[in-house]
C-alpha cells in the first residue's frame, strides 16, 4: 500500500461520508507498541517516518487530528508537537474525554474516524463513525473493527489512513464540483 498508490476501495467503503475528525492512539497505532528503556529509567519509542508524512498531506487537506492517549509519558506530547497535531495523554477514560471533545466541537461521532489496536480503545472505536484498528491489534479490537489496517502499528498504519482519507477527500472534491 504505501507509496503503491493504491488505496483498498473496503477501507474506503467504512470511511465517513463527511470526515471530520481522525482519532489515533499513540502506543501501538503510532508506534510498534514497544518501548526502549535507559538506564536512567527514561522511555523511547519507535514511529514511524512514512506516518508523520501521511498526518501532515492529511493536515494540509483540511481533516483535523486528534491523539488520546493513556500513556503519561512526554515522549506521546514530544511526538505530537513536532507533528503539530493536538494531543491529550494521561487519560484514564479515553472515551468520555471523546465524547466530551464531539459535544464541544459540534462533530457527530458518525463523521469520526477512531485508530486504536489495545483493549482500552474499544470504548472510543464503538463510538465513532468509522472504527479501524491496526493489522496487529488485540483479538478483542478485532471483533469492534469496520475494517483491519493491512500495516501494523507503527509502520505504516497511519499513513494507510491518511492516503485513504486524502484519496476519499479528493474524491468528495470532485465529486462536488
């Protein structure tokens, strides 16, 4: 899929007809969901270059980006930042801050798009519009899922989204002109 230009026309299906939002986890969605420790005890992860790229076409195309997060470590904020995507980490309830988050910004969840791959997104990916979860996400977010990325998370999932929705946004545009 990446750089194929191909976009699979079942993830386009499950896609909002008026996308609004975009949602990702950060651990194991934007990262590998592994995590490098010093011995100082402070924490890395792995993303995904190609992802980043695939957040900031998707940014220019006018869709916005949210993360939510449970982790509480700087590393999710750091990431974000440089992506110049908003981002809420340290959540101990993800889907009530996004149903809060919808109600404040007048967005119907049916126009959202949720990205998770853990136990805890299965609030947050019942909720949206459009529930997709990465090609190595837990057994229990299978069975919530629209559809099954093909890329796992942190090499390339995002960026599968991301090409599908500008591919899907493009087309709207010209549908409507």
């Amino acid at each position: 899929m990446i750089g194929s230009g191909h976009v699979d026309p079942r993830l386009l299906a499950v896609l909002p007809a008026r996308p609004e939002l975009l949602v990702l986890d950060f651990d194991g969605v934007m990262t590998d969901n592994a995590v490098y420790v010093g011995e100082d005890g402070r924490e890395s992860v792995r993303c995904s270059r190609g992802d980043g790229m695939g957040i900031s076409l998707l940014r220019k195309a006018g869709l916005s980006v949210l993360v939510l997060s449970t982790e509480t470590n700087p590393v999710v904020q750091a990431r974000c930042r440089k992506l110049g995507i908003e981002c809420i980490n340290g959540l101990e309830d993800k889907e009530a801050i996004f149903r809060r988050i919808l109600m404040e910004r007048s967005i119907a969840s049916a126009n959202t798009i949720y990205v998770g791959n853990d136990v805890n997104d299965i609030g947050c990916l019942r909720l949206a519009g459009c529930a997709l979860v990465v090609a190595d996400a837990h057994p229990a977010v299978l069975e919530v899922a629209d559809y099954v990325l093909s890329r796992p998370g942190g090499q390339g999932a995002v960026r599968e989204v991301c090409d599908a929705l500008i591919a899907h946004l493009r087309w709207n545009a010209q549908k409507a002109a």
